[in-house]
C-alpha cells in the first residue's frame, strides 16, 4: 500500500470521530498557541530594546564624572564633574574613535513666536549627529566654525518646533534661550522616547562653547560622548579612555578614578541575554502544553487500537503486513498532531496580534519559530504515536478476530 493510501485511510479513520479527534488535538493547538504567544512576545520585546538602546547612538560610550574626595567628603559618582573639553579633543585621538562631542546640559524656558517652553538646552559639538546617528529633518547641523566662535545658534527637537512654532518653520527664526537670542538654523528628526520614557526630541541644541560661556559659566563638561570606528572596538577603546582619563587627572593607582564609563554594547547584550532566558523560560512552559498533548494522543490512539481490534485483524488476515498497521496508525497520531500545531500556530498568531493591540506590546514572530512550533508537535505526534502503532502491528490476526 502507497503512502498516500496509507494517509487516506488515516484521515478517513480520524474523520469518523470528529469530536475526539479535535478534543485530542485541544492539548497541542493549546501548546503551539501559548509558544508562539511567548515567542512574539519575547522576541518583539528584545527587538524593542535592541532598537532603543541603537536609538542612543553608534557604538557609544559614555564618559561620565565619578567620584570626588572634597575636603574628606566623598560626592559619590555625577557629584561634580573634573571633564574638559581637551579631554575630548585628547579622546579623539585616540586609534578606534569615530568621534566625540562634549555634552553640557541645562534647564531652560525658551520663548519664540509668542510662545514659551520649559525644555533641555544641551550643548555639543558638531560631531554629536553622527554620535547619535540622528538626521535632521530640515535646515542644517550648526558647524565647527560655529563652535569655535560660540555662535549664538540652534537646533530644535520635534516637541519644542511642535510647541513653539506649531504653525511655521523654525527655520531662520530666533529664539530666546536664557534672554539671549539664537537663530534657528535646523530642526532634528523625530526619535521618540528613550527606553527609560524620557522624550528624545523636547530638546535644543547649541554649541557647547555657547553652553559653557552663556549658560553654565563653566570650563568643565557634564559628560563626553564617544563613538567607536567599530563595535567590536568599544571595549578595547572603553580601556584607553581609561588609561588616558587617568594619565590626564593625575590619578595614582589605587586611587578611585574621577570618572566612569559606560558601554551601550554591554547594556545592549545584558537586555539580549535577559530577554533570551525570559523566552526560553515562556517557551519551556509552554512546551509543557505539547507534551501533555502528546500522552492525550497516546491515551487516544491506544483506545482507538483496542476499538478497532478486529478491523486490524481482517485486515491482517487479508495480507496486511505489520509495516503497513504501524504506519497507519503512526500516521494518524502524525496528522492530529501536526493539524494540532498548524491550527495552534494560527491562533498563536491571532492572539499575539490582538496582545499588541491592546495592550501596545512590540510583538514580532519569526517565521523560523513557526515552523518549529509546528515540526515539534509532529515529533510529538510520531514519539507519542509510537507504542500504540506497534501495538496494533503485534497484534495476532486470530486472537484479533476473536476480540469482542
């Protein structure tokens, strides 16, 4: 008998018993479902993070003021800030920069239009928008000349445009940034909210000579932003700036560093790694679903060869091998458990949707995970359907006869 003939009789067998068979499939559709929810979850939330943490910059590292000894007293790490702007410029020479921008923060009211807006002015170098792999949306970037000069000239973020010139280009105009005007000479694109919630793009843009001169009055920077060439680079770089922040600030061995560095490359592998093990952990759970299907199967295909006892005795009486009886009864497991997964994976899918939907959850499913979900079950089917396919391929074709 050929393999398809062999499937149609499986089918026509499980077709005899509808409400059983979609009843004995109940524990795999129930466990493919839960695994693909979990997974699009998982996976879209890994891919979230992923996005936002690539959002921050190019293979960024950030150098940040540490802790301070001042008069016995310690400020703990960000008290005070021992970072210059020829700490940068000595950064960037460094083999495997891409470049550095030196970042000075304060909180302003800044009033254009007739209007007014409580926002961050943070001053940077022109290297700040590669930094931040951020375009402008129209207008320019101010330039180093700008710098150099402590041009009185911004850039604005898509919340500030939206609440000072809601109606008209900023481009050109002037705004009041501390009572001092600046001409508005770009305005940034759109980068939504950080991963912490804070709003990326309610923020200005000066030069940091301009910051430092007019807002501050300081000669020291609040942190300095650096890009290294590649990302396979930023711990070897990590360590130099290291090693060039201590030669620079006098700090002995021994001695606590003046500073701190912080590596997005290791946040972003922390929050892969913590998101990998959440959907293993999801996905192992699910799987429990699967095997639970699997020995319901079982207990079904083992009933269904006790029910069927003298039909595979007829039929071994008319020259049915045992080979034959195995792999019909293998492949009736088979197909309820791939049917099983395959209408799983479709309401896996219908659910994951509707999870994203309510809830506003980043979901995505691969399609690797897919069929996946739907080749274990298959497996399942096969491993659970093993013993009561050999079963009925052992059975005595008189004794089978002779079964009431």
């Amino acid at each position: 008998m050929t393999f398809l003939a062999t499937l149609r009789l499986a089918t026509q067998a499980l077709l005899r018993n509808r409400v059983r068979s979609i009843l004995t499939m109940l524990g795999i559709i129930i466990g493919v479902a839960a695994v693909i929810v979990t997974v699009g979850i998982g996976v879209g939330a890994r891919n979230s993070v992923q996005a936002q943490i690539n959002s921050l910059g190019s293979n960024m590292l950030i150098v940040m003021p540490g802790s301070l000894n001042q008069g016995g007293v310690r400020t703990g790490n960000g008290g005070a800030s021992t970072l210059t702007p020829a700490d940068g410029m000595a950064i960037a020479q460094l083999p495997g920069v891409a470049a550095v921008s030196p970042e000075v923060n304060s909180r302003t009211q800044v009033v254009a239009n007739g209007n007014n807006w409580q926002t961050t002015v943070t001053g940077v170098a022109p290297t700040f928008q590669f930094i931040r792999s951020w375009p402008i949306a129209s207008g320019s970037f101010f330039t180093q000349s700008d710098v150099d000069s402590a041009s009185k000239v911004a850039v604005l973020g898509q919340t500030v445009v939206q609440n000072l010139f809601p109606s008209t280009s900023p481009v050109g105009q002037t705004v009041l940034i501390g009572n001092v005007p600046y001409t508005v000479v770009g305005v940034l694109s759109s980068k939504g909210q950080s991963g912490v919630g804070q709003d990326q793009d309610d923020t200005v843009l000066i030069p940091f000579t301009a910051s430092m001169e007019r807002m501050t009055g300081q000669k020291n920077v609040g942190m300095l932003l650096v890009s290294a060439t590649d990302s396979s680079q930023t711990d070897a770089v990590q360590t130099e700036i290291t090693g060039l922040l201590e030669q620079r600030h006098r700090i002995v061995a021994g001695r606590p560093d003046d500073f701190q560095i912080r590596n997005l490359q290791d946040i972003a592998a922390t929050a892969s790694q913590t998101g990998n093990i959440l959907a293993v952990l999801l996905a192992g759970i699910a799987s429990v679903s699967l095997l639970v299907g699997g020995i319901g199967i079982m207990n079904i295909m083992l009933v269904s060869v006790t029910e069927r006892t003298r039909e595979i005795g007829l039929r071994m009486a008319v020259g049915a091998r045992n080979s034959v009886i195995l792999r019909q009864f293998l492949i009736e497991a088979t197909v309820l458990a791939t049917a099983g997964g395959a209408i799983g994976a479709l309401l896996g899918g219908l659910a994951t949707v509707l999870v994203s939907m309510t809830a506003g959850w980043a979901t995505s499913i691969p399609p690797a995970s897919v069929a996946l979900a739907i080749g274990f079950s298959a497996l399942v089917g096969i491993f659970f359907g093993y013993a009561p396919a050999r079963r009925a391929s052992q059975l005595n074709p008189i004794e089978a006869l002779r079964f009431e």
